[in-house]
C-alpha cells in the first residue's frame, strides 16, 4: 500500500515539476 501511495506522489510530483518546467520555457521562449 505504502509502496503504491508513494509511487503515486513520485509520478505527481514529475508531472508538477515537468509542467512547470515547460511554462518557464515557453515563456522563455516567446519573450
């Protein structure tokens, strides 16, 4: 269970970070 639950949050925590990521480069980019 514990081992689900925190794979989870891995796999939230990369998609939050990999969006935010992409954001600060598209601005980046289009400045």
């Amino acid at each position: 269970m514990w081992q689900a639950l925190s794979t989870i949050q891995l796999c939230f925590v990369n998609r939050v970070l990999y969006e935010v990521l992409m954001e600060k480069t598209s601005s980046a980019l289009w400045k």
